[in-house]
C-alpha cells in the first residue's frame, strides 16, 4: 500500500499548479456560430452547430440557448486554442440545451486564462443546464487544464466577500482532461443530476471527475460519476469526487461513483456531510493507492456510504453507518 503522506502531497502538489488567478479576456468569437437575440428575454439563441477558434462570450444577464446545437472549438490558424470555448462577459450568465466540443486541438501548454476550459463562469452567478460537453482536451496531454465546466471567483482564500452563486444541472460530460466540473474559491454551487465520465488523458495526468476547492461551498448530490485512475510513476491520484480546502459545510450524498478510481471521495476539508454515496471500483488497480472513501479532514459527518472493490474501503472515518460490500452489485 503506498504510503498516505507521499499520497496527500501529491495532491497539494497536482492542485498546486491549478490557477487560482487571472480572468479571461473575453470577445465575441472570429467563428461561423450565429445567434438570434432576444432583447426582451435577455435571451442569444444558437442558430445551428458551428465552429469556433476563440472564445464564445455572453453578455451580462443573457442565456445562451443551444437549441440542442453544438459550439465546436478548433485550433486557429498558425496557432492553438486557448481559454473557453463559452464564458461569461458580465456578473450573470446561464448556458442551456448547448454542446460544446473540442476537435483536434494541439497538445500545447497553457497557464491562467489560457488554460483549455468548456463552459467557463468566473466571478459570476448563474446556471448552467441540460448541457453536453464532450472531448474538451488535447489528445495524449499532461497539461494541467481541460476543465470540462470550471466556476470560480476570487479570492481562493476560504473567505467570501462577493459569494457568487451557480447551479450546475441535469449535463452530461464525457473525455475531459484534468477535471470534469471544477469549483473554486468564493463560490456557493449547486451540482446535481449530472453524469460525468472519466478522463480522456489518464495515463498522462492525475484527474479529477469532480472538485470543489480553495474555500468554495455548496453540494454535491445525485450524480453518476466516473472516477479516474492515474497510470503514471510520479507520486499523485486521481479521484471520482475531490474536496480540497473547501469551506465547512460541504454535502457531498447520493452520488453514485463508478469506474476505476485511485480514490472515489477524498476528503481534505472540514465540517462537511458525506452521506448515502455508493462508492464501487471495478478493474486492475494502479500504483498510486486505492481507497473509497479517504477522510483526511476534521468533524466531518461520514455516515451510510456504501464501498465495494477498494482495497481500503474507508481510511479516516471513525464513525457513522457504513457498509463495505463485497461482490458484484448494480449502480442504479
């Protein structure tokens, strides 16, 4: 069993090089997407699938209607992609019925603003909904972005001057590549009824399905969830769900975790409520540890959790009704 301390700091280590600064520079795309605009309704509606090399912005207040159609993001020319494919433009902003998508983008590093995201709301409130996102990496990429749905708003700090709030509802994601739906900082989220698959680039950098962190709030709940597994030698995991520095209060209930998962729940946060999850791991086990449920924080409430196919089911829970079942059992 890998030693937990060489695991922990790997986390602290991987989520270190995340960005917890900067703020995207926001235009209306060079792209063949075309919207009809409603005034009255606050309303940008997709016109039809279409392509893009920059960022898609929405003005204050608006929605942007997918109308089931599809944004894809493609490299410019003599250059690479960088930043969202959809962003916010103001202090509101809601994406419905939308796709968004990658296609070949080039496997190039980027940092702050311009780190690969699908969906992007910084330091604004809003909801987004009944949404695909799909394919939003860089092929065989270690690179440290690729956040399928990313909220955040500063400061990252664990106090909240300017709590923006978001719900994130009813999407589906699919090959990611470092993390799936990500919350940080000043923010209260609401992420419920989503199915979130696994990453597409796992043998190249430790993911995350889903992450709330650096002092963000809110709940986790009624999702169907992926976990990841990282296939490299440098000393990191990967998980399902990550609570990292986080805010007290945190529920992450009734999710239920799948797949082939380092961790399922990892918790290094406090004062929060993890209840009635089934957390279960099927496939070979990589080097990097193997838990269900890992509780490296203090007076959380873990209790009702259901943990099959980990070699450790539950690391750092003392308490509560939980049950390690053995053999196969559905997810549903």
């Amino acid at each position: 069993m890998r030693n937990r301390t060489g695991l922990v700091a790997g986390f602290i280590i991987l989520l270190g090089v995340l960005s917890i600064t900067g703020s995207p520079q926001l235009a209306l795309a060079a792209s063949d997407c075309t919207f009809t605009e409603d005034p009255d309704t606050l309303t940008m509606a997709l016109d039809a699938d279409c392509m893009t090399d920059e960022t898609i912005g929405i003005p204050d207040g608006w929605t942007l209607d997918g109308q089931g159609h599809a944004i894809t993001a493609v490299d410019p020319t003599g250059s690479h992609f960088t930043g969202a494919v959809v962003a916010n433009e103001g202090v509101e902003a809601y994406v419905t019925q939308l796709t968004v998508r990658a296609e070949g983008l080039s496997n190039a590093c980027d940092g702050g603003a311009d780190r690969l995201r699908g969906i992007m709301l910084e330091g604004a409130s809003g909801a987004i909904t009944h949404s695909t996102i799909l394919d939003i990496n860089q092929g065989a990429s270690g690179c440290q972005e690729g956040n399928a749905i990313e909220i955040r708003n500063e400061p990252f700090d664990g106090t909240h001057p300017n709590t923006t709030i978001v719900e994130i509802a009813h999407n589906s994601i699919e090959r990611y590549q470092k993390t799936g739906i990500v919350a940080n900082g000043d923010v209260d989220v609401s992420i419920q009824h989503n199915t979130v698959g696994a990453s597409a680039t796992q043998a190249n950098l430790a993911a995350n399905s889903i992450q709330l962190g650096f002092g963000a709030m809110g709940s986790v709940l009624h999702n169907l969830i992926d976990g990841n597994q990282w296939l490299g030698t440098s000393d990191f995991a990967a998980t399902a769900i990550l609570v990292f520095e986080a805010s007290e209060g945190v529920a992450v209930s009734q999710n239920n975790v799948r797949g082939n998962s380092d961790v399922g729940i990892y918790i290094l946060a406090d004062a929060g409520i993890y209840d009635n999850n089934k957390v279960f791991d099927e496939g070979e086990d990589g080097p990097h540890g193997d838990y269900g449920l890992l509780n490296d924080g203090v007076d959380n409430l873990i209790t009702n959790n259901k943990v099959r196919g980990f070699d450790t089911p539950y690391d750092g829970v003392e308490v509560g009704k939980n049950k390690s079942i053995p053999g196969p059992q559905d997810f549903d």
